[in-house]
C-alpha cells in the first residue's frame, strides 16, 4: 500500500500504526488504553519486540508483506501528539499512511469504524497528534466503548479511565480491531472499512 504525495522523500515503512492509551500498570486494561491493548495483540501474533524510541514502545515488523511500525505513546493521553509527530517525522510518513487507533465513545461497546480523517470528537489524543502534524488527515479506528449509562454520575473523561465490566470480551474486541489494523495494511483502508466497518 503506497500513498506517497508526487516529489515525497519515500517512507521506509508502508504504515504507522500509533495505539493510543495511558503510560502506567493503573490504566493498563481501561477503555481508553484500547489502543495500547491493539497494539500489544500485533506483537504478540507477529512475534515482534518494543524498544523505547519517540517518547513510546515501538516495534516494527511485516503485515501481509507490509512494512509496518508499532507506536505506542508512553506519554499520557493528551500528549500523544508529542510521541507520533517525532514518528512521523522520522520515519517520513505523510498522514495518509498514519493509522491511529483509539477508544471512541461514540460507538457501542466493541463496534469498529475505519475512517480517513475527519473530526476530533473531544478526544484528546486525536487532537494533539492533528496539532503536532498540522492535519486531521490521518487515518483512525475507532473502537467503540460506549457511553456511562443513564443514571452513572461520572464524566465521560472519567469513565473511560476505567475498566470494562466483566461481561464485555475485551479480548475479542481488540483481537477483531487487530484483524482491521491487518486488513488495513495488507489490503487497504477500503477493504478493512467493507470488512469492520457495521451498518447500524
């Protein structure tokens, strides 16, 4: 999968894979480290390894014949932009080839969308990384996890600090946003918007 710009320095990877979540043991299994979780599940099926490097845990290794690097900020939320833009720039990738994935409360618990740029939605981390790459333009899967419901008093900034309730299959949602991020690189953000992408 190319998406060079015409006169672009080519990238050495095919695809950034940046897995937003909060540094620390506290926040580890919570559904606004849904990102972090993604991206520990790749490594773990494609054998890779982390090293620290732009302020996160990265690996890098090959998705169906792709050349592809695991970010995940070891910055908290809201400066996630901070470890992504050095990325980015490292690495030379134009946003096109940026897949962010992140916790979205506006999607049911354990829905996908794959989706080329678009709004912010008062999701902190989506809102550094646009500031620090001057662009929305990159690519996202939200993973859904819902909203409090009716009657829970906490803020939705609060709550997705939180862990699922023990009925929810956390596994089989990041296995199956693990299998987007794969179609994704292997096939496309059009094929993987066919696949995981559910029609309410």
């Amino acid at each position: 999968m190319r998406l060079l710009r015409r006169g672009a320095p080519a990238s050495t990877l095919d695809l950034l894979v940046a897995g937003l979540g909060n540094p620390g043991r506290e926040y580890a299994r919570t559904r606004h480290n849904l990102g972090h979780m993604v991206s520990d599940e790749l490594v773990r099926r494609h054998g890779g390894s982390y090293r620290a490097k732009f302020s996160g845990d990265l690996a890098e290794l090959r998705l169906d014949g792709s050349r592809v690097a695991l970010l995940k900020p070891q910055t908290y939320m809201n400066e996630s932009g901070k470890s992504v833009g050095a990325a980015v720039r490292f690495f030379k990738v134009p946003p096109e080839q940026l897949l962010v994935v992140h916790d979205e409360v506006d999607l049911d618990v354990g829905r996908l969308q794959a989706r080329q740029g678009g709004g912010l939605a008062g999701h902190n981390g989506l809102r550094s990384i646009a500031q620090h790459l001057g662009t929305p333009e990159f690519m996202r899967l939200r993973v859904g996890v819902g909203r409090p419901e009716r009657g829970d008093p906490r803020p939705v900034a609060d709550w997705v600090l939180t862990p699922f309730p023990p009925e929810v299959d956390v596994d089989a949602i990041v296995a199956r946003a693990a299998d987007a991020v794969a179609t994704v690189a292997g096939e496309g953000l059009e094929e993987a918007q066919q696949r995981f992408n559910e029609r309410s």
